[in-house]
C-alpha cells in the first residue's frame, strides 16, 4: 500500500509534528501557556499523534494531529486569537510545502543520479503532496478541524449560539463525509483537498515560471 511507503510515513509525522507545535507556538506567543505547560511545543511526533488521524493517513491519505490543548480565556481578543492559533497549522504546512518544492527543484538541477538524489526526489515529492493536502483538509471549516475556528473569527455575534451549535454537530458531520467517500464513492472531501491542493500549486509554478 503506498501509504505504508516509509518515506511517506516519514513526511506525515514530519507534517504532523509542525503543524501541532505551530498551534502550541502561536497560542503561547499570543498569552495561552497551556500548550507549553503539557508539553505540546515540541516538534517530538510522539507528542502530536492522534491514533485515529494517524489511521486515517495509513488508510485513505489524509487525517490530523492530537489536538493542542488550547484555552481562549488567557487571549486578549478570543476570536481573533483563535482564529490565528488555527491558522497557524495550516500556514506551517503551506511553508513545509514551499520548502519542498524548493528542495525538489535544486534536486531536478543536478546532474547526479545518485541514490541518495533519487531518494530525496520521492521524499520532497511526496511532502509537498502530504503538506497540501494536510493544509487543505484542516481549512475545511467543519469542528475539530482548523477551518471552523478560522470561520468563527468572522460570525456576527448574534449567530454565535447557532454556529457553537453546529460546531457540536462537527465531529459526526466529518464522520458522515469519511464514511460516504469510502463505501458510496461521493467524493466532497477529495474534491475539496484536491481543489486546494492543486490551486496552491498551480500558484507556485505560476511564480517559478514553470
């Protein structure tokens, strides 16, 4: 199965690991210490690995991280600060990708057909495939995933209580996506990570030229 390819388990816990600790970074730069305080600002993947997002990469390519614990009382503006502790994941993965395209392009330049170029081809290639479609599902604005609670920072007040609602209702609305692109081919999860993915790399090329 290409997903147990170690290389490619490589590049998630490697995606992973700095997707979590830009979390637990960010929050505690803007005033929340509960990240530090259980040890989550840590780039060690044993720290950040959720048994059921980590399955989920195995099996079907994509998944998440162990939560960072966040707790929005020691932010000076809640939503705002959410939402940028969110968006921080998901920003570290966009960077983790530009790196790797960059390392795949410096290894397409040299002439040497080394093994260690050809494995550092794969490796770069599949991180930036990891990475986009890390960065992609986790915008998704559907609970627990990064997009609901960059969403949140934009809901009128009086809307609050109906979106808490349906950030409840998150986890099954998720599930329900999971189960139907597995067993009945309808395939809205896919079309979303590859229309991200695809787009934020046509960008890149579009800016190197190619």
């Amino acid at each position: 199965m290409a997903f147990l390819d170690p290389i490619f388990i490589i590049s998630i816990l490697i995606a992973l690991s700095v997707h979590e600790w830009a979390h637990g970074f960010t929050a505690d730069k803007l005033g929340d210490p509960t990240a530090r305080y259980e040890g989550r600002i840590t780039l060690n993947p044993l720290a950040h690995l959720d048994p059921i997002g980590t399955l989920l990469f195995l099996v079907v390519g994509f998944g998440w991280g162990k939560p960072v614990p966040i707790n929005p009382r020691y932010f000076k503006h809640p939503k705002r600060d959410m939402a940028l502790t969110a968006l921080a994941g998901p920003f570290s993965n966009l960077m983790l990708f530009v790196l790797a395209f960059a390392g795949l392009m410096v290894v397409a330049m040299s002439s040497s057909g080394s093994v260690g170029m050809e494995f550092l081809q794969r490796f770069f290639s599949i991180s930036i495939s990891v990475n986009l479609s890390l960065m992609a599902f986790n915008l998704l604005p559907i609970a627990p995933l990064d997009g609901s609670k960059i969403l949140g920072a934009f809901i009128p007040l009086r809307y609050e209580d109906i979106y808490e609602d349906f950030m409840q209702k998150g986890p099954f609305i998720l599930l329900g996506l999971l189960v139907a692109e597995q067993l009945f081919n309808f395939p809205l999860l896919a079309f979303w990570i590859h229309s991200i993915s695809n787009g934020v790399l046509n960008v890149m090329l579009a800016l190197v030229g190619q």
